[in-house]
C-alpha cells in the first residue's frame, strides 16, 4: 500500500513539476514570450490595459470608456471588476499577468480532474498512473486563457457537487463552489455546466424519488454568486434598452450538408476555444476500449463510459445544428436565441473528454496482463507527448512576440510626431488591430467587443461601405456580425498581420472619408502602403519602424481633420 501511494506521490510531483515548466517561460522571457493572438491579444489583453486607464474599474452601471468608440462602449462590455484575472492584471505587468492566471487556470484543472477521477471514476489504488496522467494531460490542453478556469474548473466542481449531494467534504466543497466563480465565467462557461447539471438533478429526483435538496441549493447557490459577480453584464440585458450589434446577429447560415460535416469536424478537431487535442491519441483509445467493452459485453457495467461517449458526440450534434438555417425564422422570433451564443454547450467537452480518456484506460488496465498496463502509461506519455507542440511557445513561434506585437516604443515615436495629446484625436487601423493602438492608449473609432450600441454600428459602417460592396464575405462578416468593428478593405481580406516585412500594397481603396471625418476621424495607422491614398483624401505624414516591433506603420492624416 505504501509503495502504491509512493508512486502516485511521485507521479502528482513530476506532474506539478511540468505544469511549472509550462508556464515558466512567460516569466523568464517577458515581453518576448509569445501569446496568442485571436480573441486574446487582439482584444482582452488591449481590454484590461484599456480599462486600468480609464479609471473605470469600478465605474458605475451607466460609465463608459472614453478610449473606444467616441465613448460610446459602455464599461459593462468589459469584465467584471470581481474577475481574478482583471485583479492580475491591475496589479501586475501584463505578461506577467498572464502567466499567473495560466499558471492558476492549469493547477485548478490538475487538482480538480484528480480528485474527481480519485474519488468516482478510477477507485483502483494502483492506477495512480490513470489518475496523475489523464489529470495532467488536462491541465496542459490548449484552453482559452481569458476563461480562466471556465472549461478547466469543470472538473473540480463537479467533485464538489457530487460531495454535497453524498454529504461529503461538505465544507471543502462549499469553499469550491464559493471560490472558483471569482475565478471563471459564467456566461462563457459555467451556465452551460450549471444548467447541465440542473438537468442531472431533475434526473437524480425521478431516479431516487428523493427531492436531493442539497445539489438544488448548492446549484442555486452557485449560479447566485455567479451573477452577483456578473452583475454588469446581467443588468445590462435586464435594463437596457438599446440595441446592441448582437441584436443584428445572423448565426444560422449553414446547409444541411454543411452541418452534418460541422458534427465531424468538430467531434474530431473541436473549437478553438475549448481544444482537446484529442484525436490522436484519446479518440483511438477510447473507441479501442469500446471495442473491448462491446466483445466483453460490458456494457451495462460501463454505463458511464457508454454516457460519456454520447455525450461528446451529441454535443457535437447541438454545436453543428445550432448554425443550420433551418433555425433561423425560430431565432427571428426570439430575440435571446441570437443575442446568446446556445451552441457553447461544447465547452464541457474538455472535461468530458478527458474522463473519457481517464476510463478507457481504466477499461485496458482491467485486462489484468502487465503489457496492457505497460501500455496504458506508453498511452498517457503518448498524450502528453501531442500536447507538447500545443505549447504557445512553440505553436505561436512564427507570429509575433507579445513586445512585438504592441510595439509600445513604436507607437510612443508616433504619439510624439502627432504632438498632441490623445483624448484630442482619433484613429483608425487598417492591417493590424486596433487593439493594438488601445493598448498604447490612442483613441480609437474602431474596435473588437462582444457588444456595443447597434447605432454605432450603423453609423461606423458608412466608412467602409464602399469596401463591403466589393466583397461579399467581408459584408456578411460585418452586417450579420459586427463584432470587429473594422476599417475592413476587400484587397486584404480578414487579414490584420502585416508584417514590416511584407510586400502588400492597397492599390484601390475607397472609404467614406467624409463620413470619417464626421465621426471624428484625424489620423490612418495602416500597416501596408495606401496606392491611392490621395483619392480617398489621406496625407502620408510619416513611416515608423522598431526594430523591436513586428510592424511598419504609414501614418495617414485625414484631410479636413483638425491640426
């Protein structure tokens, strides 16, 4: 028993070790550690430096952010200020923020998924290998780090529930649903577990014939503290009464055939913000120990194995299908089914996955021959091993650096040349994020936020009407989007990474400068050259270059804008 125990002690310190080396590289290298960019430092990461300025952290229900869209962005469009990960990064740098919260994220994924797995799914002493591996595996997968431990916590509540309901624990488990709301999401992660897990309860009720009062409170609990912390975001929808560009969302565009190859596509390869990297590994294990369930007959002794590979596929279904246009007149006639994203019932796939994977190799280590077990450690090694390249170290390597990015000495050279102070004019970005100049406090008439008013929207597209005529995609991408409210410009696409290196020219741009103009518009950030930029009324001014700086930035002046 001792020995048992030694080895599992031994793996949970080799595990703890690897998850620091992990992390270790935001501290060690700083501004030049690479980060993802999509829906991280194209937004939240601009977000939190945007709202340390501002003065507005703790602003009232009705405060706005001066900085973004004339104003217009209401403070409830950003984080709450009860958010762990907005305290990081008011009080730290902001890479050294990051690193924190992956590092808190990723221990709260490892702790969580083992004592779940410890305690109701992998009971054998000796499969301490299971437990540690298929725990650490978990924590290293590829989540989306603005969550915090919204798809990583999932695990850790669940044991605390399912303690509650045993009346056992009780009060470490009252002290995890108390805590890790601070440290997660609601709205982009735990009302899908919650509402999930309220369906479980109901269940629980018919099954047992037993009210099982405590998993009711606890649940209710839980979601009121939820929404005491999101209390901005929550009034916002209960109160307001303008519109918002999410009130123009047209998500469900998808053929039939399409969202059959979606349930596939996603089954196998996942969203990007909840990836599982489980298709090489954990899919062939799992449908291997399906076949050996399926020849044993098992099935009805594996029931949580058999649920578990449902649930995965089904949620699948539910994500492809909530894209087909088949559902779009129900969504016209009910306004929350388009201005609430349903489908992110896929998040809880990361923790159903990887208890997938915890009890596939549990189903192999029962075979009883030393090989099946030799090879259930060759397969979490094998886990890991794909995981590695997943590393934003190494899957990032080739895009820029967090001090590249930002380029904060760049545009500090063009905050200088301008000369004036940055609340007194405006600009625009073409070719790279706005965020970008967000970050380094410029004034920006362009953005990318969840939601902000419709009539903005509205009024912003008169500018880059002229470039939507002339592509489609970008058209359907603003009118039935509208989240990055862009100077979109049909000669680069979706495309906002132009290096200082690149060979990209806009030979025929047509904005509505006029309209610019009437919006306040003084000054173009563009990242590639403007052929005709006479025509559209814009004076290059200056071209700046860093050499610690990922981009060449032409400096426009709108002309007719103020000196």
């Amino acid at each position: 028993m001792f020995k048992i125990f030694k080895w599992e002690k031994t793996y949970t310190v080799l595990a703890l070790l690897m998850i620091a080396a992990w992390v270790a590289p935001y501290f060690i290298l700083g501004d030049q550690a690479h980060l993802r960019v999509h829906d991280n430092m194209d937004s939240n990461i601009a977000w939190y430096q945007v709202l340390n300025n501002s003065g507005q952290l703790y602003g009232s229900l009705s405060s706005n952010i001066p900085q973004i869209i004339n104003g217009h962005l209401s403070r409830n469009a950003l984080y709450s200020e009860f958010y762990g990960i907005v305290q990081l990064f008011h009080f730290f740098p902001s890479v050294i923020a990051y690193g924190l919260n992956q590092t808190i994220s990723r221990l709260i994924a490892f702790l969580g998924m083992y004592l779940l797995l410890k305690k109701y799914v992998v009971k054998d002493e000796k499969a301490g290998v299971i437990r540690v591996g298929a725990a650490l595996a978990f924590a290293l997968t590829p989540f989306w780090a603005n969550g915090m431990a919204s798809t990583l916590g999932m695990p850790f509540a669940l044991w605390a529930f399912l303690n509650i309901r045993n009346r056992e624990q009780t009060l470490a488990s009252v002290i995890t649903i108390t805590l890790l709301p601070f440290y997660s999401t609601f709205m982009l992660g735990f009302f899908f577990f919650l509402s999930a897990l309220g369906v479980f309860w109901l269940l629980d009720v018919i099954k047992t014939k037993k009210p099982q009062w405590r998993l009711f409170f606890s649940i209710a609990y839980m979601t009121v503290i939820y929404l005491a912390i999101e209390y901005r975001e929550f009034l916002s929808l209960i109160l307001s009464k303008e519109k918002t560009n999410r009130s123009e969302f047209l998500e469900s565009k998808s053929s039939l055939a399409a969202t059959f190859r979606l349930i596939f596509k996603n089954y196998i390869m996942g969203h990007n913000q909840d990836q599982t990297v489980y298709q090489y590994v954990i899919l062939p294990v799992a449908l291997l120990a399906l076949v050996v369930v399926i020849v044993q007959k098992r099935w009805k002794q594996e029931k949580l194995f058999i649920w578990l590979h449902l649930a995965n596929f089904l949620l699948s279904v539910w994500y492809a299908f909530w894209w087909y246009k088949g559902l779009e007149p129900i969504k016209a006639k009910i306004s929350l089914l388009s201005t609430f994203n349903f489908s992110r019932y896929h998040y809880m796939r990361p923790m159903i996955i990887y208890i997938l994977f915890a009890v596939s190799l549990q189903i192999l280590w029962r075979l009883n021959k030393n090989w099946w077990r030799a090879l259930v450690a060759v397969l979490v090694v094998l886990q890991l091993a794909v995981l590695i390249p997943k590393n934003e170290q190494i899957y990032y390597k080739n895009s820029p650096s967090f001090g590249q990015f930002f380029a904060v000495n760049e545009f500090n050279d063009i905050k200088k040349f301008i000369g004036k102070p940055v609340q007194n004019y405006r600009v625009v970005s073409i070719g790279l994020h706005p965020a970008i100049a967000q970050y380094n406090g410029m004034y920006t008439l362009d953005t990318y936020n969840n939601f902000y008013p419709l009539s903005y929207k509205h009024q912003f597209r008169k500018i880059i009407a002229p470039e939507l005529d002339k592509s489609k995609t970008l058209k359907s991408y603003f009118d039935d989007w509208g989240g990055r409210c862009y100077i979109f410009v049909s000669e680069l696409g979706e495309h906002y990474l132009f290096s200082k290196h690149s060979k990209k020219v806009i030979h025929h741009l047509n904005l509505n400068t006029q309209a610019l103009k009437k919006m306040g518009g003084d000054y173009v950030l563009s990242a590639v050259p403007i052929e005709n930029a006479q025509e559209n009324q814009l004076t290059l001014e200056k071209v700046f270059t860093d050499k610690n700086a990922y981009w060449k930035i032409y400096l426009y002046k709108v002309e007719g804008a103020p000196v």
